[in-house]
C-alpha cells in the first residue's frame, strides 16, 4: 500500500504498553520533523482496545515528500516499550529495519539485532518513571537518525507539561547519549578494540 | 669561570687513604672541589645525597670502597641502590644523571682518583650550572603566619567544649598512642610553645579529619593544625618530624627553581595518546618519584595509576595535553608547614596551566585534586579552570551506557583516601565505581566511609611505630573480609600499606595485592 518510492521516508511505529507515553512520543517524533526539520509527517494512534492499557500503537511516517497514506504495514523503524508489543509487530519489521527496545522489558529473539535501552530504570532513577518515553525519543534521535537534535529538544519542551521541561530536556539528554555512546561501542568493537589497551 | 660547586664525599677507608696519597704527592684538587669525609658511603641516604644538589651543588661524587672492601660488609651495596635511585629522580627533573656518580677506590689507586676528579670537574663543567636554585630557608614572616590567637580565633578552637569526642575518634589515639587533639588545642590555647603537644604531637597529626566529623563546635582539626604547623615552622622548623630524611620535602622544595625542566613524561607507553591542543589536561602528580624512590623496598608500582587514567581517557575518546614542565601540587609542603614554598609551587604550576589555555584539569591523585579544587583558591592562587578527579570522568562517561565489565577474578575491598572524603562529591564515587565492576565480588572492612582507618601517614611526616601499628590493624581488618585484593584510591594509601605488609615477624599474615581503583576499572572495562 505505502509508496516505497518516496524518497527519504521513515516509516516508524512505536509501540507499547497504554500509559507508557507511546502516543506522545510518536506526536513529538513527528512535530519535530514538520515543525523543527521542515519536512513531512503523519501520526495515527491506535484506538479501541489498546488504549485501556494493552498494546497501544503509533504510526509516524516522516518523510521529504507529501504523505499520501499515513498507515503503515512494514516499518523501518520499531520502538518496543514492551514483549507484547514486540511480539504483535516484530515480524513486521522491514528485514534491514532497526529494532530499539527498553532492555528490561523487552527480551527479543537471540539472533535478532537491537538497539537496547534501560529506559524505564533511568527514568526511576531520574526521579519520574513517566518520562521513559523521553528518553527513548533521546535514543531514538541518537540511533536512527530520523530527526534532528535541535528539532527534538524543541518538540519536547513544547509537549511536556509546563516546570518540567528542565527534567524531561535531562531524559531526553540521557537517551540521547546514551544512544551515541551505544554507537560509538559498536564502531570500537567493529574495529577490533573491545576493552581498553593492556 | 662560573662558579661551579662540587662535592665530595669521601669514604673514611679506602677513598680517604687514597686521597691523603694524594694530596702528599702536592696534587693540588680543583677549586671547585669540597670534600666531606664520611664513616661509610652506605650511610650517605637519598635524602642526604638530594639535599646536596638542593642546596646549589653542581654535581655530586660518592667515593667509597670497591666492593668487597667496604669495611662494615653491606655499604657499597647500599651505596650503589642509593646512588641508581637518586641518579633516576635527578633524570625526572631534567638534570643530567651523571651529575651525581658513586666510584669506588682501593687506597692505593692514587693515579685513578687524580684521574677520575679531573674527568668529573670537566664533566660537570660541559652540563654546566645546575637548573635548581638552593632553597634559602626563608621564613615566613611572622604577620603573615598569623599568632596562636588569631588561628585558634580563625577555626572557632575556643569553641571546644572539652567533650574528647575527637580523641576517643582519632585513630592514632585508638592504636594506642599518647596522643589527644583536644590536649593539642588546650596546649594552643595555654600558648606554650615547649609543649610536648606542641614541639611533637602536632606533627604526628594524620589530618585525616575524623576528628572534624566529630567535633560538636564543627572545629576543623586539621586546617586548623595545618595553620599551627606553618606558625611553628616560621619560628623554628620542625624538619626532624619529616619522614624519609626529609627527601620528598627536599625534592618539593627543589621545584621551585623557575629555570628547572623537569622530564616526568617521556616515558610513557607509545600507544598513550596525548594531544598538546586539547583544553582538557592531565596532571599526573608525584608518582614516578614514588615507584624511583621505593623501587628497591616496596615494588610500589603506582605510575600504572597514572598510564591507566590516561589509557582510559583514550578508550573514551579524549586525548588530554600533559604539563610538560609539571611541578609538584605542593600538597605535602602545605601540610607539612612550608606554605612559602607551597606557593611558590601553585604560581608556577597555574601559570603553566594558564598559558596552555587549559579550561579543564583531571587528575588521578585525591592530594592533587584537592589541593588544585580547594587549597591553591584558599590560599589566594587564583585558579581559571574546572578540576575534575579521574572517578567523576569516569562515572560520568560509563553512565553514558555502552560500556560493560568482565568481572575480575579477586574479591575486592576498598582502602578509602582521607582526601577524598573529604569532598561530599567524591566520596560515593570509588563505591559506585566498584558496584558497577561487580557488586557480588566486594566486602567493607570494619571501619569503612566516613570512620575509616588512616594508611598510617599523612604528608611525609610523623611516621613512627604507631603508623606502623595502624597499618598492621587495617591490613587485619582486611584480611578478615576475606578478600584477596585491596583497591585503593591514593598511591601514598599504597606505598604505606605496601610498606607494612613488608614486616618480616608477621611473614605472609598481612600479604595481599593492592591496586588502584583505575587500574581495576583499566583492567575489566569494555564495550557491551
């Protein structure tokens, strides 16, 4: 149905528990690539059943050219915030698409290649549980690449309610190098160093 | 000609007959040349042998008995370790090692010694003058050391309610010695300068700080003993108390000769990666003197402290600028009374830093840190950069996340460093750190955190057979966590337990590897 032929289009969905900020984050995905990068974004939620705490969804799709359709059937990007959305979505992962997921709470298949974050532990550990969400954004930002830094920081403090931008700008910092760090790891370890020089 | 001074210590034996032959054959010994004729080389310690270079001497000769000959058995042999030593440090502080050498005659090896003075005076003639200026004893001024009652006004000591709450928490006290801060600062109070308290205890003061933590006036013991010494100092000088014949006052002191260059750095391992642009710096600190000075005795390996900071950086992608020219914090000189010197040291060091355009100075060694974060502003050095220790780098980057450790095969305790303490910012962090390595491989001694136990000795000075008794009561407590690894976090915490652990009568009871805590984070750190 999506027309893969548009040029530099992401097709992302986030998904996870109702109440987790799934729908938030995906709305602040997308506001920060039309608002802050200047390029095309859709969102569609889930409703019905999910949002009274099962599997919730969002459908963001960012992309250069106009958006015919906003749903999405094979995403590029997956973000897992729990094992039963993980489960319901995996297979719809485009081959070469990244998978991101809360490391405690999502155990993905061995031979399957992630992108893992404690999301959940850091925002515990920050003070607020509530901004996992936050910080997976930060990952996101970090990993995939799909909006700018800027872009993000901006959406974020506008759709976080007001005295608590300062905390959740910390969150999304948190994510965010995390998520380089994350990179940086992989870049080292492909270069053959793995621990420091003996 | 410039002036040159040359000094000679002549073995009373064989190098003295030598010389008498000498001289009666009307050989007339070069100007530059005085003679000190000793009992035995063996006797000539670093200490002795440093002193004299610190007090303007151009080069130095040892000139004792051939092996074998020497009269008491062991003192060449001893003159020979002392000699390598001393020649090492002198390299560290960028004069020619050759300026210091030990020979060894036979009394009838006249045309040897004629030859070998002649060789030596042309030799220190080609390095020419010494780059260390001699330290005239300049005391501190009076009005600037402050009176026993501006001091004791300065830390709120008439606030002291008697309760001995700081001497029944001092850890000397607790080991057994006749020693008391609250006795120390009534004797202050009296004003009586001849006290034992004053004329002794005070230098056996391990400004650990417990006492601070105790005390219900919040009087800060040891600052406030800090300030006592430099007072004592400026009337009388107190060097009898110094550790180690003084050597590492000596060698502080010897710094800061502007025209010195010292060479502290060019050893490092290649794959180091240093870069002279960066705005971060590393400071290293004392510690090659350390490992160059204890080599013989102890083993003490703690220059790896700094390879391994300096190794991490670098995994995380930072490659810091070194001070070439980098002097001693001065740490051991405030704390042991020469605040002059101490000075002198700060200036030169932060107008190095400053000239780099420095914004950020990590160092490994608490003394340093908290001698660069906190001392050199007290004492009105002006200091225009962030300070930042190797642990809060550290824990700051692997909070990142990415980076993970293979658990270490010994099971750790940990020695906590009194400076450190010291700092609420830092005192959590070596326990962190540790907890990230391995949680399950680590056990608390006894007295751990705020009550921890001293390593004996503080500032090389005051080490005496309850330092020792210290040592040997920490090292037990050890033990009987039943680890196998000791993890320090200050080198002199090292080279004190290291020293202990060295006593024959105890055999292997208090045995057991200490390393630093970025060594073991060197050693098990890798990417996820």
């Amino acid at each position: 149905m999506t027309n893969t032929n548009e040029k530099n289009r992401q097709e992302i969905i986030v998904t996870g528990f109702g109440g987790q900020g799934i729908i938030l984050a995906g709305r602040i995905l997308g506001q920060a690539a039309a608002l802050g990068d200047s390029k095309e974004s859709t969102l569609v939620q889930s409703y019905g059943p999910e949002s009274r705490g099962g599997a919730c969804a969002a459908q963001v799709i960012i992309s250069e050219d106009i958006i015919q359709y906003p749903y999405i059937k094979t995403p590029d990007l997956l973000v897992c915030m729990s094992q039963s959305a993980y489960d319901k979505y995996i297979d719809e992962l485009k081959p070469d698409g990244i998978l991101l997921t809360d490391q405690d709470l999502v155990k993905p298949a061995e031979d399957r290649d992630c992108f893992s974050i404690p999301a959940t532990r850091m925002a515990e550990e920050l003070g607020r549980k509530m901004m996992a969400n936050i910080i997976m954004i930060g990952f996101t930002t970090a990993v995939a690449g799909v909006i700018s830094v800027d872009a993000a920081k901006e959406a974020v403090t506008s759709s976080v309610p007001r005295g608590t931008e300062k905390m959740n700008l910390q969150a999304f910092t948190k994510g965010y190098e995390y998520g380089l760090s994350k990179l940086k790891g992989r870049a080292k370890k492909a270069s053959g160093q793995t621990g420091v020089m003996a | 000609m410039e002036n040159y001074k040359i000094i000679l210590f002549l073995c009373n034996w064989g190098a003295h007959t030598a010389y008498q032959a000498l001289q009666d054959q009307g050989y007339r010994v070069p100007p530059e040349i005085s003679t000190v004729r000793i009992p035995c080389t063996g006797r000539i310690s670093k200490a002795l042998l440093f002193k004299a270079f610190e007090m303007g001497a151009d080069g130095v000769a040892l000139v004792g008995c051939k092996p074998g000959t020497c009269r008491y058995g062991v003192g060449t042999n001893s003159a020979i370790n002392f000699t390598d030593d001393t020649r090492e440090i002198l390299a560290f502080l960028g004069l020619d090692k050759d300026r210091l050498q030990l020979v060894t005659f036979l009394p009838d090896e006249v045309d040897g010694l004629r030859n070998f003075l002649e060789m030596f005076c042309d030799e220190i003639r080609s390095f020419g003058k010494s780059s260390l200026m001699p330290t005239h004893k300049d005391l501190i001024k009076d009005d600037q050391a402050g009176t026993f009652a501006e001091i004791l006004a300065a830390h709120n000591a008439y606030g002291c309610q008697d309760c001995g709450k700081c001497t029944s928490s001092c850890p000397l006290a607790l080991t057994g010695k006749q020693f008391s801060p609250r006795a120390i600062a009534g004797a202050v109070i009296a004003g009586d300068m001849n006290s034992k308290e004053i004329v002794e205890d005070i230098w056996s003061c391990l400004t650990c700080g417990i006492c601070y933590a105790r005390c219900p006036s919040g009087v800060n013991f040891p600052d406030f003993i800090c300030d006592i010494r430099a007072l004592v100092k400026s009337k009388d000088d107190g060097d009898s108390h110094q550790a180690h014949g003084g050597f590492f006052q000596s060698l502080m002191r010897s710094m800061t000769s502007p025209e010195m260059k010292t060479d502290r750095w060019s050893r490092l391992p290649k794959d180091v990666k240093l870069d002279d642009k960066s705005k971060i710096l590393f400071f290293g600190g004392c510690a090659p003197y350390f490992d160059t000075f204890f080599r013989n005795h102890l083993g003490v390996r703690t220059t790896d402290v700094l390879v391994d900071s300096l190794r991490l950086m670098n995994f995380f992608d930072v490659a810091p600028a070194v001070l070439k020219n980098e002097r001693c914090c001065g740490h051991d000189l405030l704390w042991s009374g020469d605040r002059e010197n101490f000075l002198k040291l700060a200036r030169l060091n932060i107008a190095m830093i400053a000239e780099m355009g420095i914004e950020e100075v990590v160092t490994a060694c608490p003394e340093c840190y908290r001698t660069l974060a906190m001392d050199y502003q007290r004492f009105g050095v002006d200091v225009g950069f962030k300070v930042t220790h190797i642990y809060e780098f550290l824990e700051q980057e692997i909070d990142k996340g990415a980076v993970t450790f293979n658990p270490p095969e010994k099971a750790m305790t940990f020695q906590d460093s009194c400076r450190m303490n010291s700092f609420d910012a830092l005192k959590d962090l070596p326990r962190k750190l540790i907890n990230r390595i391995s949680p399950n491989q680590f056990e608390e001694m006894k007295d751990h955190k705020d009550v921890s136990m001293c390593c004996g000795s503080s500032a090389w000075t005051g080490c005496d057979a309850y330092s020792k008794a210290m040592q040997v009561n920490r090292l037990r407590q050890a033990r009987e966590t039943g680890s196998n690894l000791m993890v320090t976090s200050c080198p002199k915490c090292q080279i004190h337990l290291q020293c202990a652990m060295e006593d024959p009568f105890q055999g292997n009871d208090l045995k057991m590897e200490v390393m630093d805590l970025t060594s073991v984070i060197r050693q098990t750190i890798c990417w996820e």
